[in-house]
C-alpha cells in the first residue's frame, strides 16, 4: 500500500509513500507533519441526517478501549488500520495495540473519568468490535453518534469514513462500503483541542470536557429512507414536510392517530403536505402530544409531536395567540460526575427546580444540550431556547467557520424540529458588532428560517456602549432581542440598566438573556458584601424587577441555574467555579437566590389570565 506523507528511512527522504525491506520503515511516521491531510474529507454534515424516529437500533454504548493521543501517534502511525494484532507482530508499529488499552464507558467524558485526564485536551481513541451482517437488498448501515466533543473522525476495519466538526450535534456515517460479515472493528478519534477557527473558538467561559459522550448506536435503513421528518401547525392545518435521502418521486403516508391522514407526494426526494385539521394545541398549560407516523416504502418512522403556535406581534411574544411572557434561566451542562454528559435523572432534576423557580423556559446555553432535554420539555410544558455555540470573538471573516456553525445549526433544527417546547432558535452570543460579524449571523439567520420558519429566532446580543442603549445591528435580523447585561455584578449598581431601557425603544420583543452574581453556597453577609447569597438574592430582585418596568421586556434568563466548572474564573471564591448558580454544583443546596428569584417570578412576567 502506498502511503502518503513524506517518507524518511533515516538517512534520505524517500519519494512519496514506500517501504523499505518489504517492513514499515519504523521511522517513517516522525516526519510526516501532513498526517491529518488525508483525513479532512468525507465531512460528516446534516446532509447526512437519518430522521431516527421509532427506528430500531443497536447500541455501542458500554465499555470501548481508549487511549489518549497527545501526540496524534493514531494518524501518524495509522493505528487504524491495524486490528488488535498480537504486539510482537512485525507489521505493525511497536507503540499500538488497541487489545491492551484502558476501558472508558460510552457515553462518557476522559474528563471525569480519571483525575489525570481532567485537563487533558487533545486527541484521543476510543475502539471496540461489534457483530454485523453485510447489508443487503440496497439497505445501508448507519452509524449514529449523539455527539462528541468537539471534532471527530470515525474509521471502520482500517478504512477512514469521515470527520465531524462540531462538539454538540448528532452525525452520521454510513459504514456500508466498509462493514464486513463477522467481526467489524471502529476507531473513534475525538479530539477536543479548542481552535481559533472553530465553533466554538478556543475561548470560552465554561470547561472544555472531552469524549464520546452521548449515544452511540448503529441504524438499519433501506436504500431510500426518511432523512428528515419536519410537522408543524400552520395557519391552514398541520404541514408534514418530508425529505427522502435520494431524488426519488413516490408517494408517502402520513397518520397523525386520532387527528388525521393523509398522502405526501414526493418529487425528486422531498414532499409537504398540508393536513386540513386543527389539533388540540399543546402548551405548559395543555400537554398534547400525538403520535405521528410517516411511511415511505418499506421505511417507517414516528414521532411525538405537540402543535402549538411561537409569533412576535411588535413588541410582544404570542404562544397560540395569548400573550407570553418568559420567566426564565440558563443552563450549562455540567456535572460533578457526569462531566458534560446528561442523563435522564440529570435533566428532571434541572427541570424540578425550574418548576420550584416558577420559571416557564430555560435557555439550554451555549451549545445543543442532550436532546432528551426537549423531549422531556415536550412532556413537562417547558419551553426552551436552544443555540448553537457562536460565543465571542469567533472567526467571523472565515468561511469554513461559517459553513461549521452553519451546519451546526441544521444539525440542531433537523434533532430539535418536532418539539413543541422549543420556540426560540439562538445564533450566537456576545459578539461584538463588526461588520464581518453582521454578515455571518446575518448567513445564520437566513439558515434558521430556511430550514425552519415555524420558530422564531434570536441571539444574545452586547449593549451599544457609546449610546447606552439596545442597538446591535444584528437585532434588525432578529424575532426577539436577547441582551446580556450584569448591572450589579461587572458594574455597580442598577442605574445604567435603568437608563439603557429608558433610553431603547426597540420594535420588537426584548428579553435579558442574561444576568446575575456570583454567591459562594453558605456565605452569608449584608447584602452589599459581593459573593454572598445576600447579595446575589438583591441582584436577582432588583434586576427582574428593573427589566419588568419596560414593556417591550418580555421575560429573563437570569443566569443560571447551577454553579459550574471554568478555569476562567480564579478568585479566592471561586478557584475554577462560576458561581451564579441559584444552586451550587452539587445540584442539591440552593442558594437564597433561588427563594429570590421565585419571589420575583411570582410578582413579574406573569402570563395573562
Ligand atoms: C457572559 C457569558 C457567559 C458567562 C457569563 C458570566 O455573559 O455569556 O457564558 O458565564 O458572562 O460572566 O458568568
């Protein structure tokens, strides 16, 4: 096999790719700084969504072999393509042998599975073996991994499949070329080394946890399968949007048990029907859910969809046409044990205590969470804003950062689009507005609507420093204005929240999308002592009701639930922990915030009766 790479047998540069002896030249991988060139495309995109809906599946959850790969020694020496041979076999290299490796759980952080690895950033290899017959009749096998943090190359016995930019969206390979009949061997290389050019860039304010660490799992689909399943209310019924994974025409079905059914004529792969019904809506208030199912041939998928209505009437946030108002707070996910993993327990116990909060949305920040969070949002009367990480100062002027948070975004929509609980889409946050910067939220705003003109969009946006007021350019591209502003924390006092909102007259719904204070759990003071609970109780009072007294301030997202690891944040307080939680990380001891915020919820931002 000819290699590629620049190969070197310890006195002279050989021509491209060759052995010497007939063995490996055991040097030939110290001097090929081209070792990832092989392996940037096939890219792994949204384009190659399966829609997963009551499909059957084979998990891979469990115990993989891992190893992590400082050095990127598995592209290098080309781990992949070898099985685990017994070590002492000549044709492979001396420093691998996967059979040998350390055991890691999928799904699973290296971050919080031993002490040593909890600041490893960097690469690293997860493999196992797993039993699969040759598809046939034209039937594909899909590899589905519900993410990996942040980019990730799959390899299938030997052959490289494909790489996935992005840390929190689900992607998909199809294996089929490369399955053999018996015993298949993957290799996982995730990679979590933060990038300037990446989505997000290498600066952020939460911690960088590394792994396969949501589902991952293998699908069976037939050579024309459902790629993407979108129902939704609209003014003349319910629209069934149907796209197929090749440019087929054919007809499909669609049931919506005990509402309605119907055909979907599919041109050239895609297809909408208008279904002339009007279903009981589903809100916080009514939690109708009904069971969908879609079928195209021998490929039938499901779902379990709530119908409601997300509109904007000038200053105003209408849910089915009633008056919305959003009492709100953010969440990261982080956990003490779980790292950036979420469970089913993990993501009841946060919604628990947004109920206890009274709040009626949880901004899920500043990346897709788990998608379990909307589903169970569906079921709890929840109502979520989901983004995707555009954080900060990212590579605005460079178009593969774009075409990487682009794709982010329709991985997103494509996992997110049949739950009712999410109503606003978020392109970014805190970014500073550049020209470059309006032209690339601008492209994701576009995107949002494209794939998704049923939700509303928005993006957390900066206040105009020199005027004091809400003037980002993007915002004339937004539904809902989000603003991140934290009088009585970075800034004293609450005099210039007062001022901005006296000064903006925007004409469309606001909302703050974040604000807060650090409290230390236990600490107690006068509530003009910072990092008390005292004190963060007053900021949380003060600022909800401030915010309440502007009427084109539908709600806030005070931020944030839980207190949560950064190495961004090293005070005496805080050693590694931002602590404007509500609740300290332990999930479990609430702060007086928490008894605050209820209270200002009870007073403001309450729907109509
Ligand atoms: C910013 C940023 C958050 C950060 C917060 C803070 O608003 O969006 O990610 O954690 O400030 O300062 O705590």
């Amino acid at each position: 096999m000819v290699r590629s790479g620049i190969i070197y047998d310890g006195e002279n540069l050989l021509s491209e790719g060759s052995y010497t002896q007939g063995i490996k030249d055991p040097y030939w991988h110290l001097h090929d700084e081209n070792f990832e060139t092989p392996y940037m495309t096939p890219r792994l995109t949204a384009e190659g969504s399966v829609f997963m809906g009551g499909r059957d599946v084979v998990s891979l959850n469990g115990d993989w072999c891992f190893a992590i790969d400082p050095m990127r020694e598995g592209l290098r020496q080309r781990w992949f393509e070898h099985d685990a041979q017994p070590i002492d076999d000549w044709s492979v290299p001396r420093d691998y042998d996967d059979g040998s490796w350390q055991k890691a759980p999928v799904p699973g952080c290296w971050t919080t599975e031993r002490d040593e690895w909890l600041r490893y950033e960097g690469a690293a290899w997860y493999s196992r073996s797993f039993e699969a017959a040759v598809p046939t009749d034209g039937d594909r096998l899909i590899l589905r991994i519900g993410a990996a943090n942040a980019q990730t190359r799959v390899f299938l016995n030997g052959a490289f499949c494909g790489l996935h930019l992005g840390g929190s969206t689900p992607f998909f390979c199809d294996l089929t070329p490369y399955i053999q009949s018996g015993e298949n061997l993957v290799m996982i290389e995730v990679d979590s080394t933060r990038r300037a050019d990446a989505v997000p860039m290498h600066h952020t304010d939460w911690f960088n946890h590394g792994g396969l660490y949501r589902d991952v799992e293998l699908v069976k689909v037939p050579a024309v399968h459902t790629s993407h399943l979108f129902v939704r209310l609209t003014d003349d019924g319910v629209a069934v949007d149907l796209t197929l994974s090749s440019d087929v025409d054919g007809t499909a079905e669609v049931d919506i048990a005990g509402l309605a059914k119907g055909k979907i004529e599919v041109r050239a792969g895609a297809g909408t029907t208008i279904l002339d019904c009007a279903p009981e809506l589903w809100s916080p208030d009514s939690l109708r859910l009904y069971d969908v199912t879609v079928t195209y041939g021998s490929d039938r998928v499901t779902d379990r969809v709530g119908f409601r209505r997300i509109e904007r009437r000038g200053r105003e946030l209408l849910l089915n046409g009633r008056t919305l108002q959003l009492r709100g707070i953010g969440m990261h996910e982080e956990d003490l044990d779980l790292g950036k993993c979420s469970d089913e327990v993990e993501i009841r116990r946060r919604f628990a205590h947004l109920k206890d909060l009274g709040a009626n949305v949880a901004r899920a920040a500043h990346y897709p969470h788990h998608e379990l969070v909307a589903r169970v949002a569906d079921e709890l009367g929840i109502l979520l804003w989901e983004e995707i990480p555009v954080y900060w100062a990212v590579a605005f002027d460079n178009p593969p950062t774009f075409e990487n948070a682009r794709n982010q975004l329709v991985e997103l929509i494509r996992r997110d689009a049949n739950r009712a609980s999410v109503i606003l889409w978020g392109v970014g946050n805190e970014n500073a507005d550049t020209d470059t910067r309006l032209d690339f939220m601008r492209g994701l705003v576009e995107a949002a609507r494209a794939e998704d003109p049923s939700r509303l969009v928005t993006a957390a946006c900066l206040i105009n420093r020199e005027t004091f007021r809400i003037e980002d350019r993007l915002a004339d591209y937004l539904d809902v204005i989000g603003l991140n502003q934290y009088f009585g924390w970075y800034e004293p006092g609450f005099e210039g929240l007062k001022r901005l909102l006296q000064n903006s007259d925007p004409d469309r719904p606001v909302v703050i999308s974040e604000t807060g204070a650090d409290a230390v759990a236990g600490m107690h003071g006068p509530d003009t002592q910072l990092f008390t609970e005292e004190y963060q109780a007053k900021v949380l009072t003060r600022q909800v009701e401030i915010a309440a007294r502007a009427d084109y301030v539908v709600g806030t997202f005070i931020w944030l639930l839980y207190d949560f690891r950064t190495d961004r944040r090293q005070t005496k307080h805080q050693r590694g922990w931002n602590l404007k939680g509500v609740v300290a990380a332990d999930k479990t001891t609430r702060k007086l915030g928490f008894v605050a915020l209820a209270r200002a919820y009870q007073r403001h931002f309450r729907d109509a009766d």
